[in-house]
C-alpha cells in the first residue's frame, strides 16, 4: 500500500488549470475539518444529513489511519477548499484487476460549473490508471441532471440492470451475527 498521503500512483495528482488558480493535491490530516464540512455539505445537498455521522476526528482516523482505508483529494482555488474526491480500492474480479470506487465528488456551490468537479473526477481517472485499474466506478442519485451531464460527457456510462444493496446501522451486526 502507499505511504500515508501518497495514493496509488499519486504525485501531485493534478497540476493547476490553465483557467482558474486551482490545485488538486492530496488530502492530509489537517483537511479533516474541511473535508467533513463538506461531507455534512453534501449529505445536505443529497437530503441525507440524518444520515451524516462523519466528524474531523472519524475522518482523521479512517481516512489517515495506517493502513487508510480510503484516499482523499482536495480541489483548491487559491487559498480555498473548493471540493473534494474520496476514493477507496476494489477488485474486479471479471477483469482480475484493481478498481477505484469513488464514494465521493463534491464541489462547493460557488464554485460550481467552473470545471472544477471535471478536474477532480480527472485527477482519480489518473489515480486509477497509475494504478493499472480495470475501472473507475461510482454511484450518482438520479435526480443529479448535472453531475450526469458532466459523467456521460467525460464517456462514463451508466450500468443498467444492477440494484445497489446494503446493510447498515443494526442490521449489519444483525446479520453477522445471526446462526
């Protein structure tokens, strides 16, 4: 696995766009704060924020803990944080080969429609062919007309036919447990 703060295939995991003063660089530990600002952001933005546990501190500690469990991207325009990307590896076993899933893509609402969340999701493409990836994947709600506009421009194309599944809160624990 990489060393703390460095991704797969990480360097700087963009340089800065020709039109705006932006930077993508990997997130440290002093971004927690930032990023779990952003996640309550987006938790809001997708009506879900009675589902947003996340705080400065979990995020310090899974998305900084050694190993990380996740990787993280911060999208900045001059001195501010303008969004964010967080990614974790999968495997595809069809193409026996490692993925990225990006869990999160959120840029905020002043800085929006300014080619910054094109340049983030860029930025993981990098990470992933670095990598050797066989994919990049990611979910987006279907009422998003924006950020589907911006995916199927970039040639990601929706996979029809799967019906995501999951099991949270006490029904995980339920589960494992159960004879």
């Amino acid at each position: 696995m990489p060393a703390p703060g460095n991704a797969p295939g990480s360097s700087p995991a963009s340089g800065p766009s020709r039109a705006l003063d932006l930077h993508i660089r990997q997130a440290t530990p002093d971004d927690s704060a930032d990023i779990a600002g952003m996640i309550r952001e987006l938790a809001v933005f997708e009506k879900l924020e009675d589902q947003c546990l996340a705080t400065p501190e979990s995020i310090r500690e899974s998305v900084f803990a050694e190993p990380p469990v996740a990787y993280a991207l911060i999208a900045q325009l001059g001195q501010d944080v303008a969004g964010f990307a967080l990614y974790f590896l999968s495997y595809s076993t069809f193409l026996a080969k490692p993925g990225v899933y990006l869990e999160d893509l959120y840029v905020r609402a002043p800085y929006r429609r300014q080619g910054v969340g094109k340049t983030l999701l860029r930025a993981v493409a990098k990470q992933a062919v670095a990598m050797d990836a066989g994919r990049l994947e990611w979910a987006v709600l279907d009422w998003n007309q924006n950020a589907i506009d911006l995916y199927r421009a970039v040639g990601a194309e929706p996979q029809g036919g799967w019906t995501t599944m999951r099991l949270t809160g006490q029904a995980l624990p339920d589960f494992a447990q159960a004879d």
